[in-house]
C-alpha cells in the first residue's frame, strides 16, 4: 500500500533514508512553484473529481474522489520488486538485474532518465491553456487528470535522479523545473514537446500520438537491467493507459460529431462542414499527419549508435523484450530501414542493433494503425466514404534517413518547392487552424452538456452519468 500520511506519499519506505528524504521535500515546494506557474491556468480552486492510486496492485485504482489539484497527493509509487529478476539483454544478459547504478553506466543512464523526465513537465506546459476552452466538464476532468499524472511522472523520474545520482542528479531534477516548452532559450529536449498544443483537437491528437510513444519508451525501459528503473516505467505504464484512451476517444467522438452532421445535413464539401459547426475530415487528416510526423521524429535515428549502447549494456530493451523469440544480443542480426536514393526510397538492411529505434518506431507504427482503423469504422458506420490514412514514415521528418528530404504522404521524393507547394494541402495550414480554433471559444461547463463539434462519450469515469458534476467551480 501507499503511505499517504507521509509528506510525500510512497511505497519505497522513504522515512528511512532521511537525507534523500530531506532533499526531496527540498525539491517539492519548487516543483509546486511550478504547477502554480505552469501547470492549468486558472484551476487551483477548483474541485476535480480525480481517481488517486491507493495502491500499484490492479484494484489500487479504486480511489475516486474531489480534489483541489495542488492539494493532488504526488508521490513516489514503484512496481514491487522481483528478487530474481535478471537482466534480460545485451553482454549482461543472466545477470541479476541492477539494484544500484553501474558506475560505467551512469552518465548514459541519468541522460535517458533526464529525457524521458523532462517530456512529462513539457506536456503540463503544452496543454496549460486548454481549460480554459474545454468542449465539457466530462473532458475538463480528463484533461486534468493526465496534467496530474504527467506530474507524478515527473515525480518518478526525479526520485530516480535524487535517489541513485547524488549531486548530478539533484541538479538535473532542478533544471526539469527550468527548462519551458517552446521557450527560444531554455527549450524542452524533445522536438515535439516544444510545438504548441493550441486547441483541443491537436490535445486529442497529441494525447493519441505522443503519449503512445510514452508507453513505448516506458515499455523499453520497463525492461532495463536497472531494476528501479523498470519497476517505476511498470507503474508509469497504467497511468499512460488512461491518457491514450483520452485521445482515442476524443478523435472517435469529433468524427462521431461531424459525420453526423454530415449525414443530417447531406453534405460533404469541407466548407459546408465547417459552416455548420463540426470540424470537416481533411482537417482531421491534416492534424493527423503532423502528430504523427513528430512523435515518429521521438523515437530518434533509423541508424544510431546510442540505441546500439543502451541495448548492449542492459539499459533500454525492445518493446516486449521478453516475449521475443531470439538470442537477445543481436551481434549479427539485421533489420531492414528506409532510406532515400535518388529520387526513390530504398529498403537497405543493417545492423539490428543500429536499427532498434526504427524498430520501436515500427512497433509504434503498428499499434497506431490500429486505432486508425477503429476511427475509420466510424466514418464507414456513418455511411461517408472519407477514410483517414498515416501518411508514408518518410512525411515531414526533422530526424533521421529522412530529415532534410521532402517526402510526400504517399511516399513520393519531392523538391522541396514541390513539397512546399502542398503544404498546407497535408498539414494545417493557418486558415485551418484559425477555424478550429473558432470552435474554442469560451468553456462549456454545464453538467452534461457538449460543444456542437464533439459528441458525448460512451459513458461517464467512474461509472457515473454523463451529467455529472466532474469539475466543481463553487
Ligand atoms: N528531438 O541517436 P539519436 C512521453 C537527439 S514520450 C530532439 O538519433 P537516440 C510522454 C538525441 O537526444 C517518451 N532531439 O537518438 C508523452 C541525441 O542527442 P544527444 C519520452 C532528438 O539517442 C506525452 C541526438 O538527437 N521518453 O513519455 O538513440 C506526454 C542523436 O540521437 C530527437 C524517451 O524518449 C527529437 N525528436 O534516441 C508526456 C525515452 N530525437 O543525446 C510524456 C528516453 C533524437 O546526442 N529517451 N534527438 O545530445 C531515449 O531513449 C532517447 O533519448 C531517444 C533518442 C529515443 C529520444
């Protein structure tokens, strides 16, 4: 269980070790600095019925209840430890797995646990405004409730660093407080947690896309050979869950919405669409080709040599490393990558240990097909014969084979002016994303009621109806 009567709420017997103690309740009053600055703006009053965990066993989820967000009970929760836990790949496969950090390792590993740290304060950045023009108080509630986990999991990434790095660590876990999304001087590490999140469908997007390159990152962590690493990502993971739901559902209840409107009114011109309310599908394409190219962009290099280390020495695995059916080394396997020749893109096979973030990429790519697929059924439901696509891996890449490339959705290699020409043809354009936001005007509080361009879930969190008073503004 989770010792809540503790200052800092956890499962890691805290009380014990005073000094790290101690400096972690020296981090807290500046991290609530900066939930007060940067985290939902104009929130802190408000009551949020927000679920709590009351333990990291599958039913320590039971807990739903109202909380004023900055009296949110942050804490430390990992997996329970497996004594016979082993690492599982690379020159230290059989080993037991890591209690502390190698000396040879920690650099690298304080530099992954830093990147993987600084997106979650990043996304609370990104999305600080969207309260304020929220379609319902059912997804008001969500919206809270993902800032508060992004927050916990950074409360998880800076446990790690105060508890196994020392002063490094210490330093590090400040400069997580630093750093601001978007900001020219002090940016947030990753491309995609610098690029604004303006308005509730670039949220559901964002919440589908890149919150899933979360659960792939946490997934490979999850196996790493140090242990406090992989049980803290275990945790991490049922959180993650919630969030990609939020996106998914939320797309599914814009195309919901719109193809309704649609089918109501017999229209199918995207300016007819947009003149009655509903956002019209070729923007949802749009908006759905720039998450995915940016989050794709999250999971590195096709070729790299960093990917290649964190897998040898036991620190990063593959998605669901355990379950793959090989020797968990691969000195001499390949594994095919795209690249540009020419005018064409070419299949070249390398190294499969270059090659593990195209990989995960691929693995990611796979999973979000899926969910491409459940949106189209809906259009197809509806009767409307629009399908949305991923556009080819190539699309508006900034890292990797195809950065500096200009690759159509279809996968053709274009000039640039040829690509620059389609722009804003496969990517919002500023017209586009002037509409959208013309939805998001003001906030729809009434209990039960939703926004004209998004239809209302399936059912209320929590078994409770839909007509709920998720948010209390009193
Ligand atoms: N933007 O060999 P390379 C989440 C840098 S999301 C900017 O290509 P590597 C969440 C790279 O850092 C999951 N820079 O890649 C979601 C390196 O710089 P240094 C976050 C980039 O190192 C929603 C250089 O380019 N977790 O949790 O193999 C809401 C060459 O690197 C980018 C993690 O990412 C980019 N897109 O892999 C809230 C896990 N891509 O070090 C939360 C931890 C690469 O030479 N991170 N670079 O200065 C990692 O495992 C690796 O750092 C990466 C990059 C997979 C990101």
């Amino acid at each position: 269980m989770i010792d809540y009567t503790e200052k800092i709420p956890n499962n890691v017997d805290l009380g014990r070790d005073r000094v790290l103690q101690r400096a972690l309740e020296h981090w807290q009053p500046a991290y609530m600095n900066w939930w007060y600055d940067m985290g939902p703006s104009e929130s802190h009053a408000l009551e949020v019925y927000l679920r709590t965990a009351t333990s990291v066993e599958p039913d320590g989820w039971a807990q739903f209840g109202y909380v004023r967000m900055p009296e949110y009970r942050w804490g430390i929760f990992l997996q329970p430890r497996d004594a016979a836990r082993q690492v599982n790949f690379g020159v230290h496969k059989g080993q037991p797995a890591w209690q502390e950090v190698p000396g040879e390792y920690r650099s690298t590993l304080r530099r992954v646990i830093v990147t993987q740290g600084d997106t979650e304060p990043a996304s609370v950045e990104q999305q600080r405004l969207l309260g304020m023009c929220c379609p319902s108080l059912y997804d008001l509630r969500n919206i809270f409730q993902v800032n508060v986990e992004e927050g916990r999991h950074l409360w998880a990434m800076v446990y790690l660093l105060h508890r196994y790095f020392g002063r490094d660590g210490r330093e590090e876990a400040e400069a997580l407080l630093e750093r601001r999304s978007g900001d020219v001087d002090n940016p947030r590490i990753l491309g995609a947690f610098n690029e604004p999140t303006p308005d509730w469908l670039a949220f559901y997007m964002f919440t589908f896309f890149t919150d899933r390159d979360g659960k792939f990152q946490l997934c490979a962590l999850a196996e790493s050979g140090f242990d406090p690493l992989a049980r803290t990502c275990r945790f991490m993971l049922t959180e993650e869950a919630h969030h990609m739901f939020v996106g998914e559902t939320g797309i599914s209840r814009i195309l919901q919405r719109t193809c309704e409107v649609m089918k109501e009114h017999k229209v199918e011109n995207a300016s007819d669409v947009r003149a009655l309310g509903v956002i019209d599908l070729q923007t949802m394409q749009k908006y759905l080709n720039f998450h995915f190219s940016v989050t794709i962009d999250l999971f590195g290099s096709d070729a790299s040599s960093n990917a290649a280390s964190y897998y040898t020495t036991g620190l990063k695995g593959r998605y669901e490393e355990t379950k793959i059916d090989d020797d968990h080394v691969l000195q001499n396997a390949e594994y095919p990558v795209l690249e540009v020749s020419g005018n064409k893109i070419i299949t070249r096979r390398v190294s499969a240990l270059t090659a593990l973030n195209e990989r995960l990429r691929d693995d990611y790519i796979a999973e979000i097909q899926g969910g491409v697929d459940r949106w189209n059924k809906i259009i197809e439901q509806a009767g409307v014969s629009f399908r949305l696509t991923l556009p080819h891996k190539g699309f508006h890449r900034a890292i990797g084979n195809f950065a500096g490339h200009f690759i159509s959705p279809e996968g053709e290699v274009l000039t640039k002016e040829a690509w620059e020409n389609n722009r804003d043809k496969w990517m919002p354009s500023a017209a586009d994303q002037k509409f959208v936001q013309s939805l998001m005007t003001g906030r729809v509080i009434e209990p039960g009621k939703f926004a004209n361009w998004i239809a209302p879930p399936i059912r209320g969190v929590n078994r409770q109806p839909l007509n709920f008073e998720y948010v209390r503004f009193n």
